[in-house]
C-alpha cells in the first residue's frame, strides 16, 4: 500500500510539475479547462494504479488457490481457464512452476461446434491459451461434419463411383451406333467440338459441317479429348473408305 501511495504521489507530482511548466511557457487559462484536464488526467492515473493493484491481487489470488486445489488434490483447471480468459493464465502458470517447481497442467475445455449438414452438436477441444484465443476470434462457430455425415457421405460417394464404373462398362460394350446416342457421347461430342473451336483439325476448314471421330476406342465412354478428333466431311473421308465414323 505504501508503494501503491507513494506511485500515485510521485504521478501526482509529476502531473503538477508538468503543469507548472505549460502555464510558464503559455500562460493560465481562465476558463479553468486546463485545470479540468489536469484533474482528469490525475483521475486516469489513479485508475491505472488501481488496475495494477488488483492485477496484482488477482495474480496473487489465482496462484493461492491453485497451491490450494493442488495440495487438496482439487482441479485446478476452472482457475487456469479463468486467467487465461483474462490474459494472466501464463503469469499464473510460470509463478506457479518458480514457487513449486510444478508444471500445471490443466485440463481441456471443450466448446460447442455444429455439424454443418444434420446439426447435431459436437464438441471443440481447446488445450492451449492459444488455442482459447483462437476460438475467441472467431465471429461464427466453426462448423464439422459429424462422425455419421461423414459415414453416409463416404457411402454415397462409393454408390456414385460404383454407378459411374458399371454405366462406363455399359457405355464401352454397347453396339457402337446405340453409343452415339447416350448423353454421355453427345456431351462428349460438344466439348471436343468447341476444343476444336469448330474447326476441322486437320485442314482448319470452318463453317461446314463437322465430325467427331474416334482415334481410338480403348477408352470409349470414358473418352480423353486425344482420343478425339475433329474434322470436316472430306478430311473424315481420308481417314475412312466410306466416310461413316
Ligand atoms: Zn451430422
Ligand atoms: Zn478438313
Ligand atoms: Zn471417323
């Protein structure tokens, strides 16, 4: 206490020390605003030192309590997340371990999180003043796919690549002509048109008709676009006796 007082009268000193020097240099203010600002300013500085004192308390307290809860066998844990919400967890932590030669080790906490697809709520485990401070910067709960989302997507993602290898069988094996009538060649057929930029590939011809033809057929329904080639009728020709495909 006496240290706080004589602080705050040395601050007080100070203060006036600077006034004295401004009302030197510019003269007093009649209106006495200066003399407000000063009152105010003397106000802020004992505030500050009762933050330091009651930070100081605060300190002093958390590790009494923890020296407590240990020697008890209590949990310390609610002690350490208190301060560390407050700032002073480390403070805490390394007083503690200087006094005792005991690292605290408090336990987890857990926050909520919400399962992005069904809801359901899980937990956030935070294991670090860090990892508190990290979870505190975020505007919106963070959100995770549960163990059964998870579950059911892995299903449904093996059900779609089943369907898309036996529809890519199908596709490989059906009579050629019932081929080009699936979407699949026809979506196919559009895009290597438009990689070709509706050009005949061979002679650049333009604004004739066109044709996709096959360079090969070991990948037929599953066609890469060099498997493809686009060309006018009389380049097509070339390639074929009839023409044809
Ligand atoms: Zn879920
Ligand atoms: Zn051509
Ligand atoms: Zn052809």
């Amino acid at each position: 206490m006496i240290a706080q007082d004589g602080e705050t009268s040395k601050k007080e000193s100070s203060l006036l020390k600077i006034r004295r020097c401004v009302m030197n240099n510019f003269g007093d203010d009649d209106s006495g605003q200066l003399t407000e600002m000063m009152d105010l300013l003397g106000v802020i500085s004992d505030l500050e030192a009762q933050i330091k004192q009651a930070e100081e308390k605060l300190k002093k307290c958390a590790i009494d309590n923890v020296r407590r809860l240990v020697e008890e066998g209590g949990d310390h844990s609610a002690i350490y997340w208190i301060c560390a919400a407050n700032g002073m967890a480390k403070v805490v932590k390394d007083e503690y371990l200087n006094t005792t030669g005991v690292n605290l080790v408090p336990k987890s906490l857990y926050a909520p999180i919400y399962c992005r697809d069904c809801g359901s709520k899980g937990e956030h485990v935070i294991k670090s003043i860090s990892g508190l401070k990290d979870w505190f910067s975020k505007s919106v709960y963070p959100l995770f796919t549960c163990d059964d989302c998870e579950q059911k997507q892995a299903e449904a993602r093996k059900k779609h690549s089943e369907l898309r290898r036996s529809r890519e069988a199908e596709l490989a094996n059906m009579p050629y002509r019932e081929y080009l009538k699936t979407p699949e060649w026809k979506d196919r057929r559009v895009r290597a048109l438009s990689f070709a930029k509706h050009r005949c590939q061979l002679c650049n011809a333009s604004g004739v008709q066109l044709d996709v033809h096959h360079r090969t057929y070991a990948d037929r329904g599953n066609e890469k676009m060099r498997d493809l080639i686009v060309l006018c009728h009389p380049c097509h020709s070339k390639h074929h006796d009839k023409g044809g495909y």
